[in-house]
C-alpha cells in the first residue's frame, strides 16, 4: 500500500484545515449554547465560499458538481472535516445525505434524479432516511412494522420510526416499510421516498437525547406515518429490494462515520496534549510531567494511529476489491473507531478536569453526541458477532498445528 499523498491531495487538504480553523471553529460556541436554527444564515454562506473554492461535495461524482475523490481521499479528508460537528455539513458531504444520494444515484429513476438527487447534491435540500421504529429492535430490522400497501397508483405507508435524523428542515424522507409481507424475510421490505409535506408525515417531536432535542440537521425526529399517501413511482429500485439498497448503504456510510471520527479523535487529542502542557498543578510542574497523563497521550496516540490506518486501508479494500471483500474489515473498524474515540474523549474530558464538563470546549459536546456511534449502523455487539462468524466460518474443518 503506497502511503504518500499526492501533491493535489496536500493542497485540498491545507485549504480545508485552514478554512475549518479560520471559518467553522469559531461557529462553535453558538452551536455549544444550542441554537442551531440561528447558525443556518451562516452555515448557508460558508457553503457558497466553500463552492467558489471548489471543495463541495468532496465524495460525491464530477458530473454532479462534487470533486469525484476515491475513498481514500475522502477518508484523508473526512480527517480534517471531522474536527468540527460543522464540517460536513458546510463541505455537503454529511450524513444521512450522503447515503441517500449514493442510493438515488444508483437505483434512482430519472425523474427521482432530477427531484431529489441533484437539488440534494448542490446543498440546496436535505433528506433524512427512516428504519429504526419504536417498538422493534432496529438491530434485527426484518422484524419492521411499518408497511406500504397499494391503492390505485399510490402507497399507504403507516408506520411509527424514530431517531429520523435530520428530519426536521428536511425535503423528503426514504422510508422502509413492508411491501411483501408474504416474501421471504429479507424480500419483504421496500424503499419508498416520502416528500416531508405530504399529508400524514407527522414529525411528532425532535427526540431529546442526552438532554437537548437539537434543531433542524442537529436533531433526531420521531414520526408517525399515517395514512401517508406517495405515488408508486416514488419506490427506490425494485419491490422487496429494501434490504439490498440498505446494505448498500450501510457499507459506505458507516466508512464515512469511521474517518470522521479520526478527526474528532485527532481534535480531541490536540486539546488533551495543550492541556496537559499548559495546566500548572504544583509550582513548576504541568500535568504533562505526570505519568499517567503521558500513558494516554500516548496510549491515544497509538490508538489513533491504529483505528486510521484500519479505516484508510477499509476505504483502499472497498476501492479497489468492491464492498463485499470489505465486509468484514467494515464491521471491524466500526466498533474499533467508536471506542477508540469514546476512549480518547473521555481521557481528553478528564485532563481538562471540570473545565472539560462545560461548554466552554468542544469536548462535552462530542462526549455527548458520539456516545452513539457504538450503537447506530449497527450496535458494536451486533458487529462482533458478524465479524466473528465470519472469521470462525474459516476456520471449519481446518486442522491448526
Ligand atoms: C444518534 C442516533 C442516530 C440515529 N440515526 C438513525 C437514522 O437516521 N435512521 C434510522 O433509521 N435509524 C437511526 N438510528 C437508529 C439506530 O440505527 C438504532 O438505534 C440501532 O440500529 C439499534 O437499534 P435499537 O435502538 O432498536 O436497539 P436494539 O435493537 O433494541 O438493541 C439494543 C442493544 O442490544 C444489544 N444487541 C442487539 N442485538 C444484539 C445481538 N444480536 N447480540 C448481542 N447484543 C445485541 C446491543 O447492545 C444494542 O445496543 C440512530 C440512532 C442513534 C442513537
């Protein structure tokens, strides 16, 4: 594997270091006091000064309008975006977006391209994609509840989800539910996309979780589909095909997570280490002359040196042998990035002592909101297992000496 990076790659990656420092970190004590409506007029104008520096949509093809970088690239430069909770979202790569324009693009009709996929690749709409359901286990989703049943030329969805990120503000939402319910498990479900003014998508609340329910892309939606009635040609590929579009989905989304938690890994890590310097605990002496505060600075960075070099080689895997050669290392780096920056926070959190529980430093909010990623795409249990099988499916049969 060749770890040099190009010299075009350096350039696009100083740019975007220097505009996050410069433009999006000093966004953040508005979004830390909750008012992310507040920050849309801004983070609106710092899309269109990253367009005019040609930076947008760093994943997404040349021919709409993104920089058509391979995974590799953008999982260099999902390490730069991820030091902020803004980066994404201001260079169009975020989730749940990215996902969905991945789906669209490949299963998408003319029409659902023209609708959705090119006004949702320019920034100017968002989407949201809606499985999890309330009284199901969103890890063994062939058990959803919600159906789609034919009438005339329309589907009648109804159906309860929740944590719908980024419903709230959102066009439309693409939606899972049981269109086959005779098929096999797996044949069962469909994708269908819900524009988010028809008639029965009722966004009963935005969720709060870890104590703030969030704004607009900041929020995770509970919602009530009833009697919600889409034209068939609103189905997302084939009937019964809902599960084959979500691994599909899944696969690159959770890669996408992965290398932007390197970046919260390595923002982190930098406070930890100035902190450390920094802070006087006796006369003469910082906290970086004790022991166990050297341990997990170095401890960190092994761990985040590690969990990169796992997902850069995941992204070189998927991009040169396909997904389903990737499949396991995919479901490796998930849980291994998540903990490894659950890991890195909280000792990050605990250098900066009380100071580390305000809001006064980005820490507390990623503590916050990143506790989830072992739980989201796939609880890091449910991965194991995966993971497991796999490698013990090698293993039968075989005589080890
Ligand atoms: C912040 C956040 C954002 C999200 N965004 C979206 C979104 O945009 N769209 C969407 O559709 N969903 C979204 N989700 C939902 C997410 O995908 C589900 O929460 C996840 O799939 C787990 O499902 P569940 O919550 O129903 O937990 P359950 O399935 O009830 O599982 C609970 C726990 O049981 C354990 N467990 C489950 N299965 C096994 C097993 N086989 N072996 C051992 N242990 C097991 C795990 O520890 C798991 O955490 C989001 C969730 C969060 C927290």
């Amino acid at each position: 594997m060749d770890f040099s990076i190009s010299e075009k790659m350096q350039t696009i990656l100083e740019m975007m270091k220097d505009f996050v420092e410069k433009e999006l970190i000093p966004l953040e004590p508005e979004l830390l006091k909750g008012n992310e409506r507040s920050l849309l007029p801004i983070i609106e104008e710092k899309k269109k000064m990253v367009k005019q520096m040609e930076l947008w949509a760093p994943n997404h093809p040349k021919e709409y309008g993104g920089m058509g970088l391979n995974l590799v690239e953008h999982g260099l430069v999902s390490e730069v975006l991820g030091r902020t909770p803004l980066g994404f979202l201001v260079f169009g790569c975020q989730a749940p977006d990215a996902g969905n324009i991945e789906i669209i693009h490949k299963y998408g009709t003319k029409e659902q391209e023209k609708t959705y996929l090119k006004p949702l690749i320019a920034g100017e709409i968002r989407s949201c994609f809606s499985m999890t359901e309330v009284d199901q286990p969103g890890s063994n989703p062939v058990l959803l509840d919600t159906t789609a049943v034919k009438d005339g030329d329309d589907y009648v969805i109804d159906g309860h989800k929740w944590y719908t990120s980024s419903a709230d503000g959102a066009k439309f939402a693409i939606v899972m539910a049981v269109t086959n319910p005779d098929e096999t498990p797996y044949m069962r479900a469909s994708m269908i996309i819900v524009p988010t003014d028809t008639p029965g998508f009722n966004l009963v609340r935005n969720i709060s979780v870890m104590g703030h329910s969030g704004e607009d892309y900041f929020s995770h939606a509970e919602i009530l589909y009833q009697s919600c009635r889409v034209p068939q040609k609103n189905l997302l590929g084939g009937e019964g095909q809902g599960f084959v579009i979500a691994q599909e989905r899944l696969g690159p989304g959770r890669i996408h997570h992965c290398m932007r938690w390197i970046g919260i890994c390595n923002r982190v890590y930098d406070l930890m280490c100035q902190r450390a310097l920094n802070r006087v605990i006796s006369p003469g002496k910082t906290l970086a002359s004790k022991q166990i505060i050297q341990a997990w600075i170095a401890e960190s960075a092994a761990e985040i040196r590690a969990a990169r070099l796992m997902v850069l080689h995941t992204a070189w895997t998927i991009e040169n042998l396909g997904v389903k050669e990737a499949r396991e290392d995919i479901s490796l780096i998930k849980f291994v990035v998540a903990n490894t920056m659950q890991k890195v926070i909280d000792r990050a959190l605990q250098v900066h002592g009380g100071l580390g529980m305000t809001d006064d430093t980005i820490i507390a909010y990623f503590f916050r909101h990143e506790r989830a990623a072992r739980i989201y795409d796939g609880a890091d249990e449910v991965h194991k297992a995966s993971v497991t099988r796999r490698i013990l499916k090698g293993y039968q049969g075989k005589q080890i000496k």
